[in-house]
C-alpha cells in the first residue's frame, strides 16, 4: 500500500507548511549560495503569507500526507491573468517540497497531477515555474515531466557589475 493521500492543505495544517517551507529555503539557500537569502523577518512572517495563500482567490495549495509521518510534502500553485498575451490564463507553480526521506516514491509526481487537476478545471493550458540553479533534483525532476526554459534570469551584484564596466 502505498500510505500518502494527497489533499488540499487546511489552516491546520500551517505549522508544517511553514516548516516544509523552511526547509525547502534552507535547501535553496544551501545548493547555490549566490541566491537571495530569506531574512529573519521574513522567516516570521511566512506564516501569515501561507495562511493568506490557503483562502487566496486563484490559488491552490495541496499537501501529500503520510498516514505515520503527517504531511511530507506540499505543492502550491497559482493563475495569473493578463490579457496582453496569450494565452492570458496561465498557471504557476510557486513551491514543491517533499521531505527528504520520502522522495523517490512518486509523491512529487502525484502533487503536480493533482495541482494539474485544479489548473485544467479552471481553464489553465499553460504553466510555468522557476527553480534555483544548483538544484539538480529539481532540474531533472521538472525536464523529465516536460517542463523547458523559456526564459533565463540572470543576477549580479551591483560592485560585481561595476567592476567590470569600462566607463570612457
């Protein structure tokens, strides 16, 4: 039997959606250290903006749910509207964590379906996502359900940038 049941996240379950999240930050932060840090601030405050995300309009937030260990993983996603392109109802998927001791077993795979699920009931064709370079599981994970760049984002700092301009 395979012991997960995937669902949508509840207001009780926000204490843990805040730790996979922080988890999930740590990991970033750990894999490419020229990433932008989350600072204590927003540490505190990311529990007021996952309880936000759970009722937000357009917003689905699920959680992948072990019958021994409580929730394990979370999917979150949203539909962004702009009628400048088309198509103009798109989906993003903002954040996937699944606890380490548990990944490989089909539970990412089974959030974004369900994640899918909600997108085409609402009408979404098109998804999108970023994630951090130096993430390797991420970077095969994504690739081998379809996801392919389509556009790179580039960062420096300003002195890095500085020092290298030839000003006349």
């Amino acid at each position: 039997m395979w012991g997960y049941t995937i669902r949508p996240a509840r207001l009780a379950d926000l204490d843990r959606l805040v730790e996979l999240l922080t988890e999930l930050q740590d990991h970033l932060e750990a894999v490419n250290p020229e990433l932008w840090r989350m600072t204590d601030q927003a540490r505190k405050e990311l529990r007021g903006q996952v309880a936000a995300r759970l009722t937000a309009p357009g917003s689905c937030v699920l959680v992948a749910e072990h019958q021994r260990d409580g929730v394990v993983g979370t999917i979150s996603g949203r539909i962004l509207v702009n009628h400048r392109y088309t198509p103009a109802r798109t989906g993003t998927i903002d954040q996937v964590f699944v606890r380490k001791e548990h990944r490989r077993l089909g539970i990412g795979s089974r959030l974004v379906a369900a994640l899918c699920r909600f997108f085409a009931a609402e009408g979404v064709e098109d998804l999108s996502l970023r994630y951090v370079i130096g993430n390797q599981e991420a970077a095969q994970f994504w690739e081998a359900i379809g996801f392919a760049p389509r556009i790179v984002v580039v960062g420096a700092s300003r002195q890095a940038v500085e020092a290298r301009l030839h000003e006349p």
